[in-house]
C-alpha cells in the first residue's frame, strides 16, 4: 500500500552509508512506501532527500519488520540534521571520485555524454582532464583514440567542423565553459543531433559553406565520438527560453551535480584538495602552506574568488615574496572593504 503525506519515525533499523551499517533509530522522514520483504530481507522506503546527510533520492531503511518504525503524520517534522564537515567532504570527495569513473566511461564510449556542474574553481576540468591525460601515451604511440578540449565561444559551423574532425569512436569532446553553444539554436541542434539516443548518429549542414568546401568537409557525417560538457551553471536553476535549450541537452547527457553548494562546501573541499597534496610542488615550508590555508579562512568572504585558482595564486607570491607575501595578496586577491 502506498502511503503519502506521512512522516514515519524509525524505531529500529538500519541503512548503509559508506559500505557501514548505520542506525537510524530516531530519525524522521516522510514515508514513501510502507515495509515490504524483499530479495534481501524487510525494508520501508523513505524520501532521503528530506534530510542532510542521505541521498537524494528515495532510500530504503532495513528492518526486520513494520513494528521497527510508526507513523507520526505530517506534524512531525522531518529530522533536521546538519552534516558535519567530515560528511560533507566525504560526499564532496565522492562526487568526484565519480566524477573520474564516469569519464572514464565516456573514454570507452559506455557513456555518450556527460553534463558537470558545478562552481568555478574546485576542480571540475582538472578530474576531467586528469583521466583522459592518460590516454595520451597511448594516444602517441598509435594506439588510443584522441580527445580534446574547447574553451570559449565557438560557431555553429566551427562546432560543426570539430565533431567532424573528432567523429571517430572512441573519442572525446570536451567542452569546457563553452556556455555560448547553449544558447544557440543552431549549435544546439548540431549537438542533439551528435547526441542522439539513436545506434546511428547523423549530423547534416544543410546550407551552402565555402568553408566547409575549403577545408574538405562533408555536409554529412556519421557522428560515434563523445562528448562532456563543462559548466559552472545549475540547470534546474536556469529559466525562461535557456532553460527550454538545456532541457533538451540534458535529455541526451548524464547530468553530474558536484553538490558544491555553499561557501562551506567550497572551503571544505579547498582544505581537502590542499590537504592530498595540491601544493606539494611548491618549494615552500609546510608551516607556510599552513599560513597560507588560514590566510583563504580568514578571508573567505573578502577574497575575490573563493577557489583552488585562489590557493595557487597566494601560494605564487608565497614563493615569490617569502616575507611579504600577504601585504601581496591582500592587494591582489581580495577585494577593498
């Protein structure tokens, strides 16, 4: 029977985050479906999205049967957690992690196209490239595919002429902070073309080109490449006709939320990536890397950009200007009062 408008509260049961049985007795959510048996023993579904710290997604809880957990009606709010920060990088940290297998996925042609979003400067192009640098031996010696990424504003016919040049299987487009193409209806329907849930991708260009007569390029081709786009938007959070093009796009792609969300998120996963060993090649003092993290702390709302780029940056004029170096930064990233 399926319930709704109903919170439920847990009376004994258990859910598994992180390959580790967790309790959850105590904790309310709403009820999505009530106890069921299935191929793995008894369970309720729950909206997990309702509270921090879980999925968001519908969850189910084990339990050993209906008594491990009661109905308490819409009254009873949903538990309201705050994640601590040792979650909140583990989930960052994760995101990523699938961030790298999902290229790689791309890579195989398993997955034809993936969207990530996500906010400037926490290493969104970095996880990209990083996985794809590794075919570049390969790539040398003749024996992997290619892929190559595109920055900054391109035409239709330019976007017409480079998945033509990378049609092949097994290769990769990646366009990185390549916004404008969204917003065009002709490269927007170039790319659902290249996109197509279909087994044979077509892209035509039906019009007269002496560019594409000049550089040798047919008015039709076969498209089997693929390709990841990305970008600093939200696109459930883009409205009027922008919103209806992404829809469409979105449609063809894997969409990858970096879950990135606030200046806390941003300066957790900042300390996290320092912390792996972001600034190992400089030849800097650890107790200077130290300063330099609780010089991005204690500015983190003043500082033009809170970001990786900004780490760098700082850790530049460490290097350059060892006794001087924060008057430096103070002049050049962060903003006046």
């Amino acid at each position: 029977m399926r319930v709704q408008m109903q919170n439920i509260k847990v009376i004994d049961g258990t859910y598994k985050i992180r390959g580790n049985d967790t309790d959850m007795a105590g904790l309310v959510f709403p009820l999505v479906e009530e106890f069921k048996v299935g191929a793995k023993g008894g369970y309720v579904t729950v909206d997990g999205a309702a509270v921090n710290g879980f999925p968001d997604r519908n969850i189910k809880i084990k339990m050993s049967g209906p008594e491990g957990y009661e109905l308490v009606g819409e009254n009873v709010q949903a538990t309201v957690r705050e994640e601590s920060d040792a979650e909140i990088v583990e989930r960052i940290r994760e995101r990523f992690e699938m961030l790298k297998d999902m290229t790689k996925a791309v890579k195989k042609g398993d997955v034809r196209a993936m969207i990530v979003s996500g906010p400037p400067g926490v290493g969104k192009s970095h996880g990209v490239e990083e996985v794809l640098d590794r075919y570049k031996t390969m790539q040398a010696l003749g024996a992997g595919k290619s892929f190559e990424v595109i920055k900054g504003a391109m035409s239709p016919i330019g976007l017409y002429c480079k998945l033509f040049k990378m049609a092949d299987k097994g290769n990769v487009v990646v366009f990185d902070d390549c916004d404008s193409i969204f917003q065009d209806d002709l490269s927007l329907n170039i790319l659902k073309a290249a996109l197509d849930s279909k087994k044979t991708r077509m892209i035509h260009w039906n019009t007269d080109s002496f560019k594409l007569r000049n550089e040798g390029v047919p008015d039709s081709f076969r498209f089997e490449a693929s390709a990841i786009f990305i970008t600093n938007m939200k696109f459930d959070k883009v409205k009027g006709k922008l919103r209806e093009h992404l829809t469409a796009l979105e449609s063809r792609c894997h969409y990858m939320d970096l879950t990135i969300d606030s200046e806390k998120d941003k300066m957790l996963r900042i300390k996290q990536v320092t912390q792996d060993g972001m600034l190992d090649s400089y030849d800097i003092e650890d107790e200077t890397k130290e300063e330099i993290m609780d010089f991005i702390d204690i500015n983190k709302n003043r500082l033009r950009e809170l970001s990786l780029r900004t780490v760098l940056k700082v850790a530049d004029l460490a290097k350059a200007f060892p006794t001087k170096w924060e008057a430096m930064a103070e002049n050049t990233v962060m903003r006046r009062a």
